[in-house]
C-alpha cells in the first residue's frame, strides 16, 4: 500500500511542476504582451488564478507527504509519551474530520458549478474547484498512511 502511495505522490509532484511550468509561462507572456506589445492577452491572467489555486491545494496534498506542514512540536514534547500519544491521535481524527468536509462540500461545490462558465477560458468553474475534493482525498490518504507509520515504528 505504501508503494501505492508513494507513486500518488510522486505523480502529484510532477503534476505540480508542470502547473508550475504553466503558471510561470502564462505570468511570463502576460508580462510580454502588456508591457513590451502593450496588447495584453486575456485569457493569461485567469489561467494564472486557476493554476496556481491547483498548486495551491494539490501542493498542501503533497506536502502531507513529506510532513512538511507546521506543527506545534515544542508544545507536545513537554508532555510524556502516552499524552503525546493521546493528543495526536485527537489531532489526527480532528483534522482527518476537517479533510472530509473538504471532499464533502467540495464535491457539492464543484457539482453546482459547473453549468457555470470561466469569463475568458469558457471552461467549467466546476473544473476548477474540483481540486478541492481530490485535494481533500490525497490529505486523507497521506495523513492516515502518516499516522499508520508513525505508530508502527512508534515515533510519535
């Protein structure tokens, strides 16, 4: 399951980086046109918005991976271990609870808009908030592979 795990997040990764590689391209030729051609190009800076709402929530997803989100570490290790224990698992079922109400009225929010059209791109703005579910589904599944490490190999 782990190696499954580990090829989501490294599909994720990539998938980033050529968000990335698009954002930057798009901000890039926006700057071009407008200010060099001074013919700005519409479409560049709501694909910019939209791509960079993807990194946004598909990069916290990712992040869950490496455990790269803040924590309040100096706070927890002044109690002993069975009370660090006890408030990670609380912290655990806390946030998983707050990533599953993300995929919920995510899901809702995408479905209801997507009759609704993008200004310039005419694409689904369904499509757009789609990367709140999915995203809330990859932090679901990273946390609960995290949490299942962390109490295997008992470094919590």
């Amino acid at each position: 399951m782990n190696k499954i795990i580990g090829y989501m997040n490294s599909g994720i990764k990539h998938f980033l980086n050529v968000i990335l590689a698009v954002l930057v391209t798009v901000v890039f030729l926006q700057v071009i046109f407008r200010f060099v051609l001074g013919s700005p190009l519409a479409w560049t800076e709501e694909l910019a918005r939209y791509s960079l709402i993807w990194i946004t929530f598909l990069g916290a997803a990712y992040a869950m991976s490496l455990k790269a989100h803040i924590g309040m570490e100096l706070f927890v290790n002044l109690f002993g271990l069975p009370i660090r224990k006890a408030l990670y698992i609380l912290s655990t079922i806390a946030t998983l609870s707050f990533f599953l109400m993300m995929v919920i009225q995510g899901f809702d929010m995408a479905a209801q808009s997507m009759s609704q059209l993008s200004p310039v791109l005419r694409i689904p703005m369904g499509l757009v908030y789609a990367v709140i579910p999915l995203s809330g589904c990859i932090l679901i599944i990273n946390m609960a592979s995290q949490f299942n490490k962390d109490f295997k190999s008992g470094g919590v």
